[in-house]
C-alpha cells in the first residue's frame, strides 16, 4: 500500500499550461561551466517568445510516409505454389529488435524459394540475459493465422524431417548474396536449410527508393514485390505480443499521466565501444564500463576523432540530449517514460533536468520484473514507444526504426530524431549555451512541427507519388 501511495503521488498530471511555466522557469542545464552546454540563461533572436506546446498538437501537415499501395491492399500478393520447396528456420542474434528485423528478411528469403518457413530461432544469450523464444514473445498463432495467402508457416517440422540434421547456411558475410543460385540448391537437396539472412538484402527491398517507377521496372529485382509484400505482412501486421507482457505494457499506459514522451535513451557501455568515440565528463565508473567492453575497438583518437564525430556517429551522452530536449523547449516537467535497457550510463544527469521521468519498475510489480529477460524488457518498451504521445529518439537504431515504421503504419503521435549531427558540427565551431541551443531548435522546428520527417524504408512509400 506504501509503494502504490508513493507512485500515486510521483504520478502527477502535467498541464499545458503548467508545461509552459515550467518551461520558462526552469530552463537550465546543471553542467560545468567549461562544457560548451552551459546555462542557457538568455534567449536571442525572438526565440523565447515562440514557445508552443508543438508536443501537444497534431501534426500541420499529414503523413509524408504511408504504406504502400501494393502491400497494404494485397495487389502483389502471389500466391505459393502447392508443393513446397522445403523447410526454412531463420536465426536470429543480437538485441529483440535486431532479431525482428533479420526474421523480416528471411521471411522474404522463404517466400523467394517458395519454401515453408518454421518459427524463427532466437539465439540465447548471456550479454542478453535473454533464454526467450519467439513464441516467448511474440503471439505464435497469430503470426501464422496473418501470414494465411502470403506463405506457409509451422510450428513443428513433419516427422521426417524432425531428426534430420538441417544444412546451415551462412549469408551474412556475402555481398551480393544470390538466394536463388545459392540457397535454393541446398533446399532442394536437403529440405530443411538454417539461413543467416544478410542485412544487405535490405537494400535490394527498399521500395521507397523507387517509388516513382516501381510499376514501370525495365530490369529484374532480386527480391520480386510479391516476396516484399510478404516480408511487409509479417513484419508489421502479423507480429503482436503474448497476452501477459502486452498487458503489462498497457498498464503502464494507463498508469502513466497523458500526454507523455516516450524517449529511447541509448548510452551504454557495448554500444559507446564499437561506436569508436571517446568521451570526457563522465564518472570514472561510466569511464571504466566503457573501457571493458571495447575488445581492440579503441576510440579513435586526432582528427579521425572529430571527424567522427562531426559525422553524427557518436551517441549522446543522456546529459546531452537533455539540453537538446530543453533546446526544443520540452517541458522539464513532462512526463517521459525511459525506453532504454539495462546498463544506460549516466541517468542520473539526464533526471537532474527531466525529474519527472518514469521507468518499468515505477508501474510494475518487482517479483514480475525480476521475472523479465532482456526480450521480454525491450518488448515492453517497444509497445509503450509505440502508443506514446510522443516519441523520442536519441540514436536510431534497430527498435527507432521499427517503431517510427510502426507509428506511421497505426498513424499514432508525432515521432522525433535527435540530429546528432547538427549537434557535433555547432560545438565543433565554438557555438554553446544559448547560441547552441538556438541551432538546435532551427534545425528541428520543422520536424517538430510535422513530426514524420523520417523516410521510411521497404514498406512504406512517399504519399506525394501516389503509392501509398
């Protein structure tokens, strides 16, 4: 009863105008003074005075991306033919959204080779304190109830083939990769492959890219649009989480005061290490995690350094994107839910600005989260990122781009980027303090405006070509 008080009252509804006056009144970043994101104490240019709860609103203009015509109303949906290729299992490693997105491409892979695709395998991992599967996860039956007309999938192999080793096909590591001179071969041979999809088919799918001309393609594409429209069904209509954790995500959607952002804050140790990029005012125990996980990927250091970083390619440290929150004029009093894994490096400077900011175990039961694995975490998050008024993204990564695709697809909030690169190159030329902050905002008013700035890749098309 004590806890539920104690939440209750962290829980408090943040008004519009509310919003506004914290805004103004607590418009400071708590930094040292030598960092170029020191106190932004005055404002130039107008700038104060065009605050807008930009947050809150619907978006000026409507979706730029949308999805395509020829997956969204089934015009390129082939059907397979009757006898079947084979059987194939698609591994999947890596963090759950680095995994959905491999399992996407090999759905596309089976299509091609009209073979029967089982449930993907996820591999366990103990970086990942992760032992789920897919059925873990993901709502199994569903998945293959919504892929019905699109391509066969089972749980299980037929007994001839249960005990039979399958033949393992690595393709992540071959640029270009030819499924059908390679892959199919194999399957017609052997009848059960394993494949590694490569991630650079992904460039063979991206329709958006070819939006203009895709009904008039004077030359074959490896991937034909039939076996794209498959990859699109189950990457984004037939994927839904189990009962238990998409009940626990909506708890937090009832729990949390509305409107809220939903920020997916990446700066930890493994990611800061092979991004190559070095670091000055952090804790000497950030300083040290970072440094045990870097396995010969030194940071660079010179002019490689800050051309790097110019470049955009270094995260921000939570420190950062607060004063770029502040920049945009987010409320310091909104509330905001952290989508962000174990191991997030130097939170504790983002809450001295964002103190209003919430987190799994602020909603729900700790004997359940002691339960949860790192799959079944991100799960959680991904689907409360996905219902937020507000999304927020401070690297785009594997889950940004998923759910800034999901978000256009259900038409939810408005979904922002930070520009890490625009950021680099304004203290790279000395600007700081409300100099900086001013190009920040400059950079991103439009975007806040709309709020689908983002080109959206394989399924979704440019509205304004009429493929939508």
């Amino acid at each position: 009863m004590a806890m539920e008080a104690k939440k209750k009252k962290k829980l408090k509804v943040v008004t519009a105008a509310g919003a506004v006056v914290a805004l103004a009144a607590t418009f400071v970043v708590l930094l040292l003074s030598a960092s170029p994101l020191e106190p932004i104490l005055s404002w130039s240019n107008g700038y104060r005075l065009q605050t807008r709860n930009w947050w809150s609103e619907p978006s000026s203009q409507p979706l730029e991306w949308r999805p395509c015509r020829w997956w969204s109303q089934h015009s390129e949906r082939t059907a397979s033919a009757e006898k079947s290729n084979g059987f194939i299992i698609v591994e999947c490693a890596g963090g759950l959204n680095q995994m959905r997105r491999d399992f996407c491409d090999g759905i596309s892979v089976a299509r091609l080779l009209n073979a029967t695709l089982m449930l993907p395998r996820f591999h366990t991992s103990n970086y990942w304190n992760e032992t789920s599967g897919f059925a873990d996860i993901f709502d199994a039956e569903y998945f293959i109830q919504q892929m019905k007309g699109f391509l066969h999938v089972v749980k299980e192999l037929p007994p001839y083939l249960a005990s039979k080793p399958p033949v393992v096909v690595d393709c992540h590591k071959r640029k270009p990769f030819d499924y059908i001179e390679t892959v199919l071969p194999v399957l017609l041979e052997h009848k059960l492959v394993i494949i590694n999809p490569a991630a650079s088919q992904r460039a063979d799918s991206n329709i958006a890219k070819m939006h203009k001309s895709i009904q008039h393609l004077q030359k074959p594409i490896r991937y034909p649009i039939w076996a794209k429209a498959t990859r699109c069904q189950a990457c984004f209509k037939a994927i839904r989480l189990v009962n238990h954790l998409e009940s626990k995500a909506k708890l937090i959607l009832d729990r949390i005061p509305r409107p809220f952002v939903a920020l997916h804050l990446r700066f930890e140790p493994d990611m800061i290490a092979y991004s190559r990029c070095s670091y000055q005012n952090l804790s000497s125990s950030s300083l040290e995690a970072i440094e045990a996980v870097r396995e010969g990927r030194p940071a660079f250091t010179g002019n490689l350094a800050d051309n790097w970083r110019r470049r955009g390619k270094c995260p921000l440290t939570p420190v950062e994107a607060a004063f770029i929150l502040q920049a945009l004029r987010l409320p310091t009093n909104i509330p905001i839910y952290l989508a962000s894994g174990g191991g997030l490096l130097e939170k504790d400077g983002f809450m001295k600005v964002y103190s209003n900011t919430y987190e799994k175990k602020d909603f729900l039961d700790t004997q359940f989260l002691k339960q949860l694995r790192g799959n079944s975490k991100a799960a959680i998050d991904y689907y409360v990122s996905l219902k937020s008024d507000l999304f927020i993204a401070t690297y785009f990564g594997n889950m940004d781009k998923m759910v800034v695709a999901d978000r256009s697809l259900i038409n939810t909030g408005k979904t922002v980027v930070l520009n890490r690169k625009v950021f680099a190159e304004a203290i790279s030329q000395g600007l700081n303090g409300s100099h900086l902050a001013y190009r920040v905002w400059q950079t991103h008013k439009a975007l806040l405006d709309n709020g689908n700035h983002l080109p959206l890749p394989d399924c979704f098309c440019h509205s304004n070509a009429g493929q939508e």
